[in-house]
C-alpha cells in the first residue's frame, strides 16, 4: 500500500460541542477530506470523561476514558486535542508530540502559556502543531499571519475575540438593560458558561492577545504578559456617554508594536474600550467576532465571523486537520514558531492612549478649571469637555487626547483626591481614532 492511499489515523480527545461537530464532519465529508488530504481520514477514537453518557452518531466501540492509551497507539497519526484547560491536555499533547504524531488544538489557554514548549517538542519530533482554532473560532487568522504575511511586517492586530463579552456589551447597548440582566440572559442563551469568569474578566481574550502578539511580532508573548481589564464595570450609563460622542463601547484585544525611548517594543492588552461608530469594529454585534490586521504593505485587513460554536470552531479545526494530514501524506511541514525578533514586552504605562472619564462633581464654580489644571499638569490635552446634570446629580466627562498611559493614570488618581470630585464614576480607554 502507497504513502497516498494508507489511511492517516486520527484521535479525538474531547467530545464537546467541537468535539462532537469534529466526529460528525469526518464522517458526514470524508470522501471529500479523502480527496483534499490524497488520503482516507480514519477516525481511530474519541476520549471521554464518562462512557455512560450515551453519545448519539457514534460506535460506541470507538470511546474510550483513557486518552493517554488512545494517543500511544501504534494506529494513531494525529492528535486533534478539544479537553481545554492546561493539565491533562499539556501533558497529552507532549505525549503526543513526542511520540511522532501531529496536533491540532482549539486550547487557547494552553497555547498561550506553553507554546514554546509544545512548539520545540514539534520541532524536534518533525510533526506539526496546529492551533487556528484557538483564536476566533471560524475566522481565520493564525494562517494569514503566518504564511499569507509572511514576507510582510505586521505593526498591529487588534479586534473583537470574545463572543461572550461582545453580546454582553451589543444587548446592554442596545435594550438599555444592566450587566447583571444581559449576563443572565447570555448565560440562558448558551453565550456564557455557568462561570463566566473567564470571559468577562478578560482572560479568555488575554490568552487570545497573546497567541496573536506572537506570531505577528516573531516574539515569545505569554497571557501573563498581557494588561487585561474585564467589563464588570460597565454601566448602560457609560454606554450612553459613549452614544453623545458618537461612539460604542467593545472589549478589545490590541497588540501593537510601539516606540519607547529604549527602543521598539510589544503592546499587549485586553481592556473595554470607546469606539467610533464609524469604525468597522463598531459594527459587530452579538457573538461576532472580528479582527484587524494592519501590515506595512499589505494595509489594513479585516477577518469577521462566526468566534466561538460547535460547528464554526470545528470548522477551523478540520482546516488545520487537513493541512497537517497532507503535509504527513506528501512529506511536507507547516510553518514553525518564529521567535527571531525577541522583542520586549511594554508596560501598560508606556503605552499612548487616549481616555473618557467621567466624575461625578460638586455644582460650583471653578470646578471644570481645577479639573482641567491636573490634566495641564502631566500634558495631558484635553479633547472634549461634557457637563451633565446639576446640584446632586452634576457630573462632568472629559475626554482626552493621545498621552502615556501612566500620564494618564496619574492624572486620575489626583481627580480622585480633588475635594470638588465627589467620585471619579468611570474611566475608559479611547480606540480606533487617529489622535
């Protein structure tokens, strides 16, 4: 039997949502992923946590409780990894990987902690690691940046890569209703988990950034690295504010690269964030996701779609599962991690930004002079001014122009002890506008 025509063995570890979909499209396609590869996908069998659920459109003789065994297997080629999670899924895959056997993952918090790790296991067995599904569910992004722009220099990706927060944030901008109620009602639609820590938080994107900043910036990126703010405090109030300077409010995921007086360096950060209506982020709603990526030649590219779900995330998955089942069958490698530029790692100070704040204030005179003479102090500029309310409810929002974070910072931290701000109500960042 020929290279071409032997079957490439594939296990399944994860029967979830996207484990689920992963089983269904290798059987409902798999004489068109037979002639995509140049050869039969076999699906060898899936790992599961409990074998008496019963498990609809599969022979049950292909389940097993014991990944570590189903991955040893001398039928088994590649490893399509949907536990999540760091431990087992850090030790599966090494296994894995060591053992002379590709992986595709969707595990974005286990790529963004250990990918020089598993990727220098890759590298030294001559298999492949795939993991375009950890980012953005159906969007492809990884792949463009690793081998449509691979002759170009990347100078910012920045985006919407959480489903979760983005319908949070559309609906309360939408209905007026408070976070407490969306989050209930996101968590009823199957938008949120039981915990949702790890979305609204902001972890789920930080992971994201950083698998992101990495391979755009040929840098070895961490989730640690990476400023994260969640949006809990969101209010509809601030969406409101944001609506009067004719913006929203979207959690984004920026990486950049910035000058500092020590030289270029990464910017890495999750936070909540004003946005321009006018801006193509403004205009993805619900639990879209979308991505920007700006080159030096290429300009300015947008990837929308479809970031989280069975079906769109097994989409990627099969993507990456065919691409490294060809290269096994035609004796090929996917690209390798890139790690050559080493650059360092900003602070969250030194990155220029732009801020909304809003205060709640006393109602007399000279209270905007004081306000604008902090700012003045640490050259702040100040780029727009509202007044809102009177007596008990008077509240003033500043916007400002481009500064150093830390400048700004600074800037409300002496707000906050001013006796004539009774309560600095909200601070935002300011994205997606030239100055």
């Amino acid at each position: 039997m020929n290279e071409s025509s032997r079957p490439i063995g594939v296990a399944v570890l994860g029967m979830g949502n996207v484990g689920t979909e992963v089983v269904r499209i290798l059987s409902e396609k798999a004489d068109d992923l037979r002639a995509r590869v140049g050869a039969p996908l076999q699906l060898r069998g899936v790992a599961v946590r409990d074998l008496s659920v019963a498990r609809d459109g599969i022979d049950s003789a292909l389940l097993t409780d014991d990944p570590a065994e189903l991955i040893s297997r001398d039928d088994v080629d590649m490893v399509v990894e949907l536990i999540g999670g760091i431990e087992p899924a850090r030790s599966l895959i090494l296994a894995a990987l060591e053992s002379g056997k590709s992986v595709v993952t969707a595990n974005k918090a286990l790529i963004a902690a250990h990918s020089g790790e598993l990727s220098k296991a890759a590298e030294e067995h001559r298999v492949d690691l795939y993991f375009e599904a950890a980012v953005a569910g159906a969007i492809p992004v990884i792949r463009p940046l690793t081998q449509s722009l691979a002759g170009d220099s990347v100078n910012r990706v920045a985006g919407i890569v959480n489903g979760t927060t983005n319908f949070i944030l559309s609906e309360m901008d939408e209905t007026g209703a408070s976070y407490g109620k969306v989050l209930g009602e996101a968590g009823r639609l199957g938008y949120a988990e039981a915990d949702p820590t790890a979305d609204v938080e902001g972890y789920d994107a930080a992971s994201k950034a950083a698998i992101l900043a990495s391979i755009a910036f040929h840098s070895r990126v961490t989730a640690s690295d990476v400023y994260r703010e969640g949006i809990t405090k969101i209010t509809s109030k601030d969406l409101d504010a944001a609506k009067k300077f004719d913006c929203t409010i979207k959690l984004l995921a920026i990486c950049e690269r910035i000058q500092t007086p020590e030289g270029e360096k990464i910017s890495a950060r999750v936070y909540p964030a004003l946005v321009p209506l006018e801006h193509p982020l403004a205009t993805v709603n619900g639990a879209f996701n979308a991505v920007a990526v700006e080159a030096e030649n290429a300009g300015r590219l947008m990837f929308y779609g479809q970031g989280a779900g069975g079906a769109p995330t097994a989409s990627a998955v099969l993507g990456d599962l065919v691409m490294a089942a060809r290269n096994r069958v035609y004796h090929g490698r996917g690209p390798l991690e890139s790690t050559y530029a080493s650059l360092p790692i900003a602070s969250i100070d030194e990155v220029p930004t732009r801020y909304y704040v809003s205060m709640k204030v006393a109602d007399k005179p000279g209270v905007l002079q004081q306000v604008a003479g902090e700012f003045s102090k640490r050259d702040v500029s100040i780029a727009a001014v509202r007044q809102e309310g009177a007596g008990d409810n008077a509240r003033l929002i500043v916007v400002t122009h481009r500064a150093s974070d830390r400048a700004q910072s600074e800037t409300v931290a002496a707000l906050e002890q001013m006796d004539s701000v009774l309560k600095v109500s909200s601070v935002l960042r300011l994205e997606g506008t030239d100055d």
